[in-house]
C-alpha cells in the first residue's frame, strides 16, 4: 500500500513540475539542448 502512495505521489509531482515548466515557456529551452546534444552526439553538431 505504501509503495502505490509513493508511486502517485511521485506522479503528481512529475505532473505539476511539467505544468509549472510548460507555464514559464521552458519547453523551447529544453527542446533547443535536447537537439544539441543529439546533434553531438552523431557528430554534426
């Protein structure tokens, strides 16, 4: 019982922290690393 308590919790926290990103405009930042890194990683960027 415990361990589904924990389960949700850590759920509902995922899900404000990506409202809360979402609302400030982090989307674009996040996306704009993402691609870096994966452009670095194959050697192009």
């Amino acid at each position: 019982m415990k361990e589904k308590l924990t389960r949700y919790i850590v759920l509902a926290m995922s899900i404000c922290f990506i409202v809360v990103g979402s609302s400030r405009g982090e989307v674009k930042v996040v996306l704009k690393k993402a691609v870096n890194i994966c452009l670095e990683c194959i050697g192009i960027g």
